[in-house]
C-alpha cells in the first residue's frame, strides 16, 4: 500500500438490502489512479449492484463512495463527470447506426460538436467498430454490441471506466478484442473497475481484486496475495469413461471422505490442497480406496477459481450455478 498516489475512488462501508436480500454487506474497497481494479464474484454476488452505487444511480442505506473526492451521494454531478459507464445490459437503440448511437449520447454528456466528432472516431478506434459505424445496430453481432456499449461508456474521455460484465455471452474471439481493448485503455492510464464472473479475465487484467460472495467481500488485495490464500491443488486425470465421473453418490462419497475441496469437470478432478502438498500422499490413498482410476496427474498453482472454491466450497464458473455436476 506505500508508493501510491491518493486513491481516486473510495468505497466506503457500503450497505444494501432488497426487502431480505442484503445485496450488499458492509463494501469497502479503494482504487488507485491508472489501476484497473477486478471485482469477482458469481451471479446475484453485488457486483452491479456495487457499480450502480458507485455511478450514483442507486442509492446506498449506508455508507458512501467518493469519485476524485466527490461524494456520489452528496455532489452526484460532479462525481459522475469523472465516471464512464458500460452497463451489463446493453443500453443500444437498434434501429440506429452506431454513429447515431455515439452522437446521441455524447450530446447527452454535453459534448460540443466538434469534440463529438472527435471523441466519436477515438473511441471507434479503441473499440474497433469503424468499418462497421454506420451500419445499424440491429445487424450488429453480440460481440460488436458489447464493443458499442463499451465505446459509448468511453465518450467524454473519464478518468475511472466502470466495466459490468462487459464479454458475457459472445464468442472467444470478440471477448479477446475486449479484453485487448480494456489492457490498452488500462496502459494509457485509465482507471478501471472490472467485474465479472471469469476468474480469468480478472487475472489478465487486474492488478488487485475482490472477491464478493452473497453481497460480502470473501477476499480482497493483490491478486498475488489473493490467489495465495489457496493451496496448490491436484488436479488428477481419469478415464471420460470413469464411473465415478457418472455417478452423483460414489462423487459424493468420495467428497466426503476427502479432506479437502473436490472439483469435478470433464476427465478432471481437482483437488486443493488446503494444507500443503505434505497432504498429497493422504488423498493418493482415500482415492485408492475409492478406487479411482487414474491416467496422470499434477499440480497447479491456485488462481482465483481455486481461491473462492476453497474459501465457499462452490465453484465460481460457468454462471456461478451452485448445482452439482451431475
Ligand atoms: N432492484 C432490485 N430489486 C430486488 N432485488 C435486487 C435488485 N437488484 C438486485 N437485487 C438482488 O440483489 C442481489 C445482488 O444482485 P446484483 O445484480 O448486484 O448481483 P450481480 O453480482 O451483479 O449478479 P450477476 O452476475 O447475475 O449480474 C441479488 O440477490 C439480486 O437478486
Ligand atoms: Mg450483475
């Protein structure tokens, strides 16, 4: 924490509640100029709940965030000058180029005429929509979507980037040029906040992160010092054609009789070892038991996945769903 200019946004001691549900319980978080700062955490977590907070369109019951020192409760307009916002949802009128799209809402931000033309051909430029601006939108594929919403977050130049889930649902190739795009705003000194709920992308991207879980913060600093609060795990290769794969109760016995948290996918079963790898020959011999076949195994470095499933006992991906694989 030495070495650091003052902190740009302050999220301090944030509550929300929705009737029962606590969306958000007691957020607290800071972001540093030019950091792009990952906010993790699986569906219903708080993460848009959090961003909208923060851009001052939700109110907080407690609690308060400040933006370059502007308070978003107390001096909104000032705070949400220095804010661009690329919501979940996509905020696009279909039946408009992109170009009319852009216009329309850099005339929103206030922009001049003159700046409007400008700022529209730098954020196309980031984004990479110009040979597709004047098309409407409705022909757009969901990747170049998602690319507008961005560009359209971009407009009037703001010094923090709030990111909500911007490569859900599009194809590995138009997530790679966002991610491109979000690493070059990122190294031009953009301050970002990202969420999403694929570890990996926060690992390429974030150089501190949070992880949020039910509304709460499970686990929160440097993605170095975040990933390390897991163990390595074992991650064991066995036959697709493995009973055991196949069948809920044996995987559930297995789970219980194991001393640590057990991830079954595909051909897989990751294992984290929670105590070290001194733990290894303890579960080589429970799988034998078990009669597990096995075709190879290794050990892997934790990463964030590992981090929440240690720390929840679910697994993080593929939507946050917390069924079984079965
Ligand atoms: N306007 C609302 N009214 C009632 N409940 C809400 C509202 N907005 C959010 N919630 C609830 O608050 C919790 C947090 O929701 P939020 O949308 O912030 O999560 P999220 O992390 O963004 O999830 P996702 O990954 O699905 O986008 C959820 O349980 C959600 O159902
Ligand atoms: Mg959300």
């Amino acid at each position: 924490m030495t070495n650091h200019a003052d902190p740009i946004v302050v999220v301090d001691g944030l509550f929300k509640q929705y009737g029962k549900v606590t969306a958000v319980n007691n957020l607290s978080f800071i972001v540093y100029p030019g950091e792009t700062f990952g906010l993790l955490g699986p569906n219903g977590a708080g993460k848009t709940t959090t961003l909208g907070i923060i851009s001052g369109l939700i109110r907080p019951d407690n609690g308060d965030v400040t933006v370059g020192g502007f308070s978003v409760t107390k001096d909104t307009q000032k705070a949400q000058r220095l804010l661009g916002v690329v919501p979940q949802g996509l905020a696009l009128y279909e039946d408009l180029t992109a170009r009319q799209n852009l216009t329309y809402f850099a005339r929103l931000r206030g922009l001049h005429q003159a700046e409007i033309k400008r700022q529209i051909a730098q954020v196309l430029e980031i984004t990479g929509l110009e040979d597709a601006v004047d098309q409407k939108v409705r022909k757009y594929s969901g990747g170049m979507k998602r690319r507008l919403n961005i560009a359209i977050g971009l407009l009037g130049n703001p010094k923090v980037l709030l990111l909500d889930e911007p490569t859900v649902g599009i194809d590995p190739q138009a997530r790679r040029h966002i991610l491109d795009a979000v690493r070059r705003l990122a190294d031009n000194g953009m301050t970002i906040i990202y969420t999403s709920h694929y570890m990996e992308e926060v690992e390429y991207l974030c150089e501190r992160v949070s992880i949020m879980d039910h509304g709460l913060i499970i686990a929160q600093g440097p993605l170095y010092e975040v990933r390390a609060l897991a163990g390595d795990s074992v991650v064991l290769r066995v036959p697709a054609t493995d009973e055991l794969l196949n069948d809920p109760e044996a995987l559930d016995r297995l789970k219980k009789a194991l001393p640590a948290p057990l991830e079954p996918s595909h051909a897989e079963l990751r294992i984290i070892l929670t105590k070290g790898s001194e733990q290894a020959p303890e579960i080589l011999n429970i799988l034998v038991e078990h009669q597990v076949s096995l075709n190879g195994m290794q050990i892997e470095a934790p990463n964030l996945e590992t981090v929440f499933l240690s720390l929840t006992g679910k697994a993080l991906r593929d939507n946050g769903s917390e069924a079984s694989a079965s």
